[in-house]
C-alpha cells in the first residue's frame, strides 16, 4: 500500500496465524488503551490512563518474572526480567513479561467497562478491527487474557491496514486512535544498551548492535537502501543509553526509520514512513526478510519516482541516509518525555 491505498497484489490468501507479528499488534493495542484512558484520573494502583513510564506494579498483582522495578516501557523493549533493566531477552511465547501487558490492558479498560467492553476482546474489536474494517481477524480466538506473543489469525489486507495505522502515525482515514508519542516509541529503539533493532514490540532497521531472531531488523543484515530508526538526543524515555549504539555516526537528515512486524516462516509487515509505504507478506521464508521485499518492490517504485526516474543507485545513496523522504507530510517530532 502507498498514500493508504492499494497498489499491487500477489497470490491467493485467507486467515491463518502470523505468529510473532502479533507482538506488534499487542503494541497497538497497548497504545490505543492508552489514547482511550489517556483523560482519566489517578486515585491508587490500576486507575488512570495507561503511561509507558508506570511501574508494573502499578497495573499487576503479581510480577512473576517481572522486576520490580520495570516499567510498561521495559516490558515492551523485552529488558523488564534483567535485574539491571539493561538487557534484551526475546520474549519467544510472551511467558516471561509481554503476556501480562494483557492484565494491564484488562485492568485499565475496567475503569469504564460500560465504554471499552468487557475485556481486552471486546475492546480490541470495538476500537481496532471495527473501525480499520478488519473483518477477517481474530486474536486468541476471542479469549479475554490475550497471548501477546503470537495468535493473532490474519490476512494480508488486514495486516496492511494495522500497518497504515502505524506509519501514518496513529492516524486511520482521518481518525487519530494512537497517540503520536506511543507510535515514535513503538518504531525507534526502546533500549540501545540492550537491542538497537527493537522498539515497544516492533523490529527496527539498524545499522548495527541488533540481536534476537530480527538480526539488525531487516532479513539477516541491516538494510543501506533504507533509513535506520535513530532518537534525536540520548538519554531518551527510559532508556539511559548516551548515543545511538552504533560504531559510526548517529545522525540522519530525516527521522524516517524502517520498522516491521516479523513472524515465523516469513510473516512480516515493513513500514517506511518516508515513502507513505507499507509492505506485507506471509510465507516470504528465506527471502531476506523485510530487506527482500523492500528489494523486490524497490525498482517498480524507483521507475516512478519524478527525481531518480529508475535510477535504483542513486535513489538508495539518497533514501539510505535518510536525505530523501518525498512523501513525509511533516517532521516526525520525538516525544519529550
């Protein structure tokens, strides 16, 4: 999809389970519980709008794996079970940390159950899948405690509306249903000192410094035909990294990093916020991941493109570093907090 609409289709498709992508649709949800709380009062434990900044402890009874004083943010970057909040740990079947993200969600959206429905099911239906008209999805089979690891059952069109909503920034058919804040956290590194590929539930472009089954993020190598997700200023959030990570330069000319969702077998969902492009695919095993499909398309979108024309070098030398973003509306602001 470019500009939110379709551009090329390929293959047949139907629902079927796209595994670890879901972890990116946890994130979604995460943020839209967020957005919806984001007014409500503070009076104790498990009342208030959901922050990314709150303690677990905060939301959950019971921390298990969990330390104590991990934060939402840590739990999303995959470090909140390390005692010294520092290191990346893939959090393969979300038993260790993310699945309780379900608990918090629960927890939060009780506040106003008459309005966001009975459990995190009916929420993500009344605010996700009705409004993107995802019609042929379902996670956990409909189950009240969702598994934020995988169980996300899909087709290719539904997973590139949830990609649209992320690259056009929380915005879906001029509905804002995601803070601006959230979706800059979802898609640049949560925790430099531990993963530089790896944002709230969600694969990075990195140059280097990436581990986990994302590698630096985009196939098995980072990508230099794409921009790579880089904060503006360090320390960052919660992150107390002081640079990027990287052996090299930690500028870019635009803040227009590359992010994915990636499940098993070759699941994936690119966002490139430069080019107002997503990219979906299932099944695309041994392809080279988002960077393969980022090449497969690449030349038909270059031939079109008014300055390079087919010029597939030179575009690269100009989109790589993140000097080149047509189709960017306006300058992605980092949060402040």
């Amino acid at each position: 999809m470019r500009y939110g609409k379709l551009c090329h289709r390929s293959g047949t498709d139907s629902a079927a389970e796209i595994w670890s992508a879901t972890k990116t649709l946890g994130a979604v949800v995460t943020a839209m519980a967020a957005y919806e709380t984001r007014d409500f009062p503070r009076a104790g434990a498990k009342t208030g709008g959901i922050s990314d900044h709150d303690l677990a402890s905060y939301w959950l009874d019971s921390l298990g794996q969990i330390n104590s004083e991990a934060t939402l943010a840590h739990m999303m970057g995959m470090v909140g079970h390390t005692a010294g909040l520092e290191s990346y740990m893939y959090d393969t079947v979300g038993s260790v940390q993310i699945n309780r993200l379900s608990d918090v969600v629960n927890a939060a959206i009780a506040q106003d159950s008459t309005r966001f429905g009975a459990n995190i099911e009916a929420f993500t239906q009344k605010f996700l899948f009705e409004p993107l008209g995802m019609q042929d999805s379902t996670w956990s089979s409909g189950s009240a405690s969702k598994t934020y690891a995988y169980t996300w059952s899909t087709t290719i069109d539904d997973m590139l509306k949830v990609g649209t909503l992320i690259t056009h920034r929380g915005v879906y058919d001029g509905v804002r249903h995601i803070d601006d804040a959230w979706i800059y956290k979802m898609t640049h590194p949560s925790f430099e000192n531990a993963n530089t590929a790896y944002g709230y539930l969600t694969w990075l472009n990195a140059y280097e410094g990436g581990t986990g089954p994302g590698g630096d993020g985009s196939g098995n190598s980072s990508d230099p035909c794409a921009p790579f997700a880089l904060w503006p200023a360090y320390p960052h959030g919660d992150s107390k990294a002081t640079d990027c990570g990287y052996s090299t330069s930690c500028d870019q000319a635009n803040d227009i990093g590359v992010w994915s969702a990636q499940g098993l077998g070759g699941q994936f969902i690119v966002g490139h916020f430069g080019l107002d492009l997503v990219i979906a695919a299932k099944n695309f095993s041994g392809g080279g991941g988002p960077k393969g499909l980022w090449a497969a398309i690449r030349p038909a979108l270059v031939a079109e493109d008014p300055m390079f024309m087919g010029d597939e070098t030179a575009f690269c030398a100009a989109y790589g570093p993140g000097d080149y973003a047509p189709d960017l509306q306006a300058p992605i602001v980092a949060p402040m907090d």
